[in-house]
C-alpha cells in the first residue's frame, strides 16, 4: 500500500464523522424550520389556533376531568366522615357504659351476699349501696332525676297514667308517681308518669221528677 492509499484510508473516517454532523445539522436545522412553521414554544406550550369546534371540545375535556375530580374528593369525604361518625358513636358508647361497670360490680357482690345469709338489714344495705352507686354515676353523666308528686301536670314532661278524685289535692295536682323522669340537660329523656287529680267528686244532682214519684 503506497502512502496516496494510506491518506485516502485515513482521510475516510474523518469524512464519514463530518458528513454524520451534516446530516444532525441538517435534521436539527429541519426540527427548527418545523417548530417555527407551526410556531411552538421551546416550552412545549401548543400556540397553534385551533378551531372553534376543537376548543370547546378542549374545555369540556377538562371539565368532565374536574368534576371526576370533585367526585373522588366528595367520596372520600363521605367515607372519612362516616368513619368519624362511627368512632365517635363508638367512643360515645364506651364512656357511657365504663360507669355502670362498677355498678354491675357491687350488684354482683349484693347477690353473692344475699345467697349466703338472711341478714336482712345486710341485704338492705347492699341495695342502698348500689342505689347510690347508680345515682353517682348517672350525675357523672349529666343525667338529671326530677320528681313530679305535688308538682303542677305539665304534659312536656309528666305522662298522665290515670286521673283520680280528691278532697285534699286541686285538680291538676300530681298526687302520686310510679316512675321518676330524668332529663339530660334540656332534653327529655323520660317523663314522669304520674297520677293527676281531678279534684273533689262532683255531687251527682238529684232529678226532680224522681223527686215527685217518691
């Protein structure tokens, strides 16, 4: 191989990498023609007018992907607050109940007691016992006991069971209860219900014509 051979190898590959930059020159030069011709930003922001047609189906596209966006959101707001609900009902239950455990506790210490002796009085303070127990943890509770005997009917919160005569209560008058009611602040939980006087007896008038037979 003389040295016209050997320069001629030499000077290929110099070529080739030459004409190889060309052509990535030629291909960007292109790109750019392109880009300017549809006038796109280097961004990748579309500038290109569309249509009236094209736009709107454009905003309604984005629409139906806002409202399915709204919708996911409200689902998992519905969930999240029915899960509060739930525990809060849940926490609800457990502070009210906790109390009546240890009532529980002294009722069953009463019946323990109770199979093993005949004291009477023993059996009677078990009784007060848990009767006070109930009545400390319905206070804890904010549960009100109200009385109704001698007090006015009032029928938002006495539940008349029967009427009757007397001589020595007015009419309207609660002469006696058979259960207490109990409020829990200003709601109603339970009325009273009670036995109303409906004042002396009426003297049943005598019928003259009767009167005259005899």
């Amino acid at each position: 191989m003389n040295n016209e051979e050997k320069e001629q190898m030499d000077q290929a590959p110099a070529e080739e990498t030459q004409e190889s930059a060309e052509k990535v020159q030629e291909t960007a030069a292109a790109w750019d023609d392109a880009a300017e011709t549809a006038d796109v930003k280097l961004d990748g922001t579309d500038k290109v007018e569309l249509t009236p047609e094209a736009a709107l189906q454009a905003e309604v596209a984005q629409l139906k992907d806002q409202l399915l966006r709204k919708e996911a959101d409200y689902q998992n707001y519905r969930k999240r607050m029915a899960r509060e609900v739930s525990e809060a009902r849940r926490f609800g239950l457990i502070e009210t109940v906790t109390p009546f455990l240890q009532v529980f506790d002294v009722f069953d210490m009463a019946m323990k007691a109770a199979e093993q002796s005949d004291n009477i009085a023993a059996l009677k303070q078990g009784l007060e016992m848990i009767l006070a127990q109930y009545g400390k943890v319905l206070e804890e509770l904010g549960v009100q006991k109200f009385d109704a005997v001698g007090a006015a009917f009032d029928p938002q919160l006495h539940d008349a069971f029967s009427y009757e005569n007397s001589d020595d209560v007015a009419d309207g008058i609660i002469i006696r209860q058979w259960n207490c009611g109990y409020k829990l602040g200003d709601k109603l939980l339970r009325p009273a219900r009670v036995v109303v006087s409906s004042g002396p007896a009426k003297e049943e008038k005598s019928d003259p014509e009767s009167a005259d037979a005899q």
